[in-house]
C-alpha cells in the first residue's frame, strides 16, 4: 500500500498533467471555435442546427 507522501506526491503529478492538457484544449478550443461561432447581427434569427429524425416516417411510402 502506497504512503501518503507517495500518494500526496501521485496527486500533485497528476494535477500537473491535467494542467497541461487543459492547456492543450485551451489551444484546440481557440482555433476551433471561431469556426463554430455564428455572427448573428441585431436583425438575424440564430438557426436551429439540429435535425428531427422520424424513423417511423422515413420508411412511409410515398402517396
């Protein structure tokens, strides 16, 4: 069983670690962002990007 100086010492690496691949998403998010980011206007409605599927009226024929 680990002692609590090798536990305390696991805790603070991985603190570290999550520091620096939060750092990594900062950096993902920044250069990705902008493309997802809508410049709406005062006048322009926001879209709705989302999709209805209805499986059941997908497989209708057609009258």
């Amino acid at each position: 069983m680990p002692s609590e100086k090798e536990l305390l010492d696991r805790i603070r690496h991985l603190e570290e670690q999550n520091s620096a691949l939060q750092d990594k998403l900062d950096m993902i998010y920044a250069i990705l962002a902008p493309d997802y980011e809508e410049d709406f206007g005062e006048d322009a409605e926001p879209r709705d990007n989302l999709v209805q599927i209805d499986a059941l009226n997908s497989k209708k024929k057609p009258d």
